[in-house]
C-alpha cells in the first residue's frame, strides 16, 4: 500500500461527496425555483435558478445586461426577479425606496469589490460607515468649496479652449471625446489632489490614463463574476500586470504617482503648508478624519504612527484618490461629449444655445462665471438632457436589503434580497420623458418641469449614496460647455453618428464607436 493513500473511510467517503454534488446543484435549484421567498416573482426561469445568468449578459454578451434588463421588464412587469437573490424594478416610484433619502440599504458587495477600491466613500458598502466617510470628504465638494475654487476650474476650461484652437491653425478636427476626458481629468486632480495631471498638454488629447480607462473597463465584470481575479490582480507584482495587459499601463501609472504624493505628505505632512488650496488631504488629515472616526491623523502626530497605521491610512488614501479620479473624470467627460454630439448634429439646438449665450455674455473678453451661466435658461436644459441621456452610471447600483427586511414599491422583501433599479429605465421611461431616446432640450423648459421632471432626472442618484461631487459636476459642466460654445465656432466633421453613442455597460457606458471630432474657429462676435 502507498504511504500516500486515505484511511479506508476517507477512500469511500470521497466518491460519495462528488457523486452528491449534482445532487447538491439540483436540490438547489429545485428550491430556489419552488421555495425561495422570491419564486413567485416573475422572470427567467434560468436567472431565477443560477447567476451564471447575469454573468452571461456581463461577461460573455460584453456589458449587455442594462440593455437586457428592458427587454425583462417589457417581458415580466415592473418586477422582475432577474438573479437567485436578486429583483429588478422599473415602477419610478421603486427608486425612492431603494436609493432615496431614509434608504439605509448598503451596497451589495458582490458588485462594488469588483472595483478595488473598498475603502474609499464609493467602495463603502456598509451604510454606516459610508455617512462617516462622506462627513469627512464632503466639505471638499460643498457648492461654497466649489464656489471657491471656480478660478481653478476656469483656469483649466481656459487651457481647453487654448489647446481646441491650436486645431484652427492645423486645419484638422480635434477628438472632442478626448479633448473633454482631459480637461475633466485635469480638473479633478487639481481640485483633489492639488497637482495636475496635465492630460490637456499631450499631443491629441492622447493622455495614458484617458486610453487606459477605456481600455481596462471591461476587465470589472470579469472581477465581479471570479472575485479570485480581483485578488491576484492587486496583489500580483506590477511587472505581471503589466506583461499580461499592457493596456493597465495608465492606471499603474496614475496609482504610483499618487502613492508616491501620498507617501512624501505622511513623510511630511509641513509639504501640505505649500499646497495652493485645500484638497482631499487636508479634509482626510487635517480636519476631519480623526473626528470622524476614520484614520486619519493629525499633521503633528504623523511623525509618531506606527508603520501599520500608516500603511492603513496610505491604503485608505489611495483608494480614495483613485476612485476620486475615475468619478470625477468619465462621467462628466461623458455628458460633455454627449452634450457636444446634439449640440452639433442639431442646428436648432445650436442656434439657440449659441443666442442665448451670446445674447447673455456680449463680450467674450469679459469672464462669466458660474452662478451666471447657471441662470441660463436653455443651457441648463440642455445640460439636463445630456444628463439624462448620458444616464450617470448604466449598471443599476445594487442595494441589498438588511435583516430586518424591507418594502420597495409596496412589496415586502425578505433579507438578504439585492435590489436595483438602473438609471437607463427610469431615463428612457415613455410615460415621464416622452420620444425617451430624442434629445429634447425643450421638455425641461416646460413651466412645470421643475415639479414633474427634476426628481426623475437620476443621473446624479439620490438620497445618501447619491453623488458627492455633484456640485463640482455641475460646476464643470456649465463652465465647459457655456465656454466651449461662446468662444469657439465646432464644426462636426461628419464622420460621427448615432450608432457611435451605442455604449457597452461597464458601471459606466463605454463607447468604442468613432470618437466625435469637430473643426475649430474662434468665434469672433
Ligand atoms: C456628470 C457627472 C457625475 C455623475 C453623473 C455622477 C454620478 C454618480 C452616481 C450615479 C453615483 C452613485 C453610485 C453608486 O451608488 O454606486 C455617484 C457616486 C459618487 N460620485 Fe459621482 N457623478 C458625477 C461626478 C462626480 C464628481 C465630479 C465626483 C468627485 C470628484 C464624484 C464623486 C463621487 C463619489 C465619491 C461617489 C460615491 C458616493 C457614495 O457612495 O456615497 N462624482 N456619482
């Protein structure tokens, strides 16, 4: 006998258990299908019994799933039961209860570890946790803070438009999708991080962690769906990554630099002294960690922290810059480009936008600052629709419902259910915005739009996990927008179409269509 082999019980037991384990499967979905608190919602039979279901519309469909979801509800109702564990609404009123104020749903974690960021504000699941993270972070986004730090994001508009023109002289069309995911980007690590990442300045608009973004996206549903991957990626020497995917060359790059910002301001905390203006450091460091039960630390005390806890306060500052970073650059790029398709495709939207700046704003030379473009009737119109058809994030962001169970829509759902509703279903619902896919302007212009439309617009979510930057959002989006269209004359070069707005679902719409491009002159009068 080998030295090797099992005790005789273990011998017999072994094929015993593989030969239960289909046993094991079925009984499962027998019960889910019979049993489960949630068989008698409608939906797929297949989703009901197995989330290899949704993975399918993620992985293998290529970020298919909010698309899918329509076709669920058309299907099933207004609740569809679309994973195991998991329900699917699209009744508008469902989105108050899942997201609104007074929700106190955390978020699933299954979804947000994907992300590799789980100590930032947006990687918090537990609800609690979160409202602390948020009490320190928000100050640096309140409207007074965006306010104060206008000039800043206006120096960077004027950067945008500087390097649009330089496209005049060459006589060739800009990449408008780039051109804005660098100025957001530019504006978000100046205004967070005190230094600039300069994506402006690179030859066309071409910034590594721009490509990157787009290039790496698609790996999070592959991490949500084999959590093990998440794991070796973040742990696996940088070299590996690397080797494997050349394409993560960006997001390395932006994560070294800002370790190495992190690592120099624990080291000494004094250089915080010479920052031009408040960041994320300081409300993390300086004011509010600590008293928000964080770990955070005081400048003085820094010198004094174990290398643990400096390690969990880098690890915590890191995340938190990174996710920063992604948060505040796509989505605002986002609804700048899509904002920038229309405006130029549409000659009526155009003429009347362009009117209205003028008319408000005669002399170019002469700044306008925010609170004034903000009073703009039809630039604010259209800014909310490229909002709702920018759509904020398209995945819905997955809730789950605590011990104590809970109602969404007048239903009672017992713990543990993952509930969501998907910002595409309530923008593109008939019946609140009507022609959906349209980009209408002029349905946020009607006198009782403000009390029929607004808290459908979900772009930004709602209730205490909606958007903390959401100040700083609209801050960049009426500065770049009021200043791209009264200062320069874009011309589309026609070579974009509707098919290019068609987006892959990865949390946020990735577009791979043709990148819109226009022709730039200054406008004179
Ligand atoms: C048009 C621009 C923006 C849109 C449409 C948008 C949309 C959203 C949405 C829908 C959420 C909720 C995500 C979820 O529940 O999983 C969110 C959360 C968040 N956003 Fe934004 N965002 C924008 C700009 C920004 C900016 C400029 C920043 C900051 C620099 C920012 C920082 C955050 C953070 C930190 C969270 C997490 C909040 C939490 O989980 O409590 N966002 N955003």
């Amino acid at each position: 006998m080998s030295h090797f082999s099992f005790p005789p019980t273990a011998q017999s037991a072994l094929p015993v258990a593989i030969a239960l384990i289909p046993l094991y499967i079925v009984a499962r979905i027998v019960y889910r299908l019979t049993w489960h608190p949630l068989a008698i919602i409608p939906g797929p039979k297949l989703a009901a019994s197995t989330s290899l279901y949704r993975a399918y519309y993620d992985v293998v469909c290529d970020g298919e799933w909010s698309e899918h979801l329509h076709v669920l509800h058309e299907r099933y109702g207004t609740v569809v039961r679309v994973g195991p564990n998991e329900l699917h609404f699209s009744d508008p009123n469902a989105y108050a209860d899942i997201y609104g104020t007074g929700s106190t749903f955390p978020k699933d974690e299954k979804m947000y570890r994907c992300f590799g960021s789980s100590k930032s504000v947006f990687g918090q699941t537990d609800f609690h946790q979160a409202q602390k993270h948020r009490a320190a972070l928000g100050p640096l986004f309140s409207r007074r803070a965006t306010l104060r730090l206008e000039q800043e994001i206006q120096k960077h508009v004027d950067h945008l438009i500087s390097q649009l023109l330089t496209y005049q002289k060459a006589s060739k069309a800009a990449d408008l999708h780039l051109a804005l995911r660098s100025v957001t980007l530019d504006v978000v690590t100046s205004y967070c991080f005190g230094s600039c990442f300069n994506a402006l300045d690179y030859a066309g608009f071409a910034h590594p962690v721009a490509i990157s973004m787009d290039a790496t996206l698609h790996l999070c549903w592959l991490f949500k769906h084999i959590p093990i991957l998440r794991t070796l990626t973040d742990n696996c020497p940088q070299w590996i990554g690397l080797a494997l995917m050349p394409a993560t060359k960006g997001y390395y790059d932006q994560a070294n630099q800002l370790g190495a910002q992190i690592d120099e301001i624990l080291e000494n905390p004094q250089t915080l002294t010479n920052s031009e203006h408040e960041t994320m450091y300081h409300y993390f460091i300086e004011h509010q960690g600590q008293k928000h039960g964080l770990p955070g630390v005081k400048r003085e005390e820094s010198q004094q922290m174990t290398t643990q806890e400096k390690a969990q306060l880098r690890l915590w500052l890191l995340h938190e810059g990174l996710n920063l970073r992604f948060a505040g650059s796509e989505t605002v790029g986002n609804a700048c480009t899509l904002a920038s398709f229309y405006i130029l495709k549409d000659q009526f939207v155009k003429k009347r936008l362009v009117d209205e700046l003028v008319g408000a704003w005669p002399d170019v030379d002469e700044p306008m600052g925010y609170e004034e473009l903000e009073k703009l009737p039809y630039l604010t119109a259209v800014i909310k629709e490229a909002l709702r058809l920018s759509w904020g994030t398209v995945t819905p962001m997955p809730r789950v419902v605590g011990p104590a169970g809970g109602v969404v829509a007048g239903l009672s759902l017992p713990p543990g259910t993952t509930i969501a509703m998907g910002n595409t279903i309530m923008h593109r619902n008939p019946d609140i915005f009507p022609d959906p896919l349209q980009f209408i302007p002029e349905r946020w212009l009607r006198p009782d739009s403000a009390a029929t439309l607004d808290r459908y617009l979900v772009a930004f979510s709602k209730g205490p996990r909606a958007c903390i930057g959401i100040n700083l959002a609209w801050c960049e989006l009426y500065l770049i927008l009021g200043n791209m269209f009264r200062k320069l004359e874009l011309t589309d070069d026609g070579h974009s179409s509707l098919k290019d707005l068609e987006f892959r679902e990865y949390f946020i719409p990735l577009y791979r269509g043709h990148h819109l491009h226009a022709y730039v002159e200054k406008r004179d009068q």
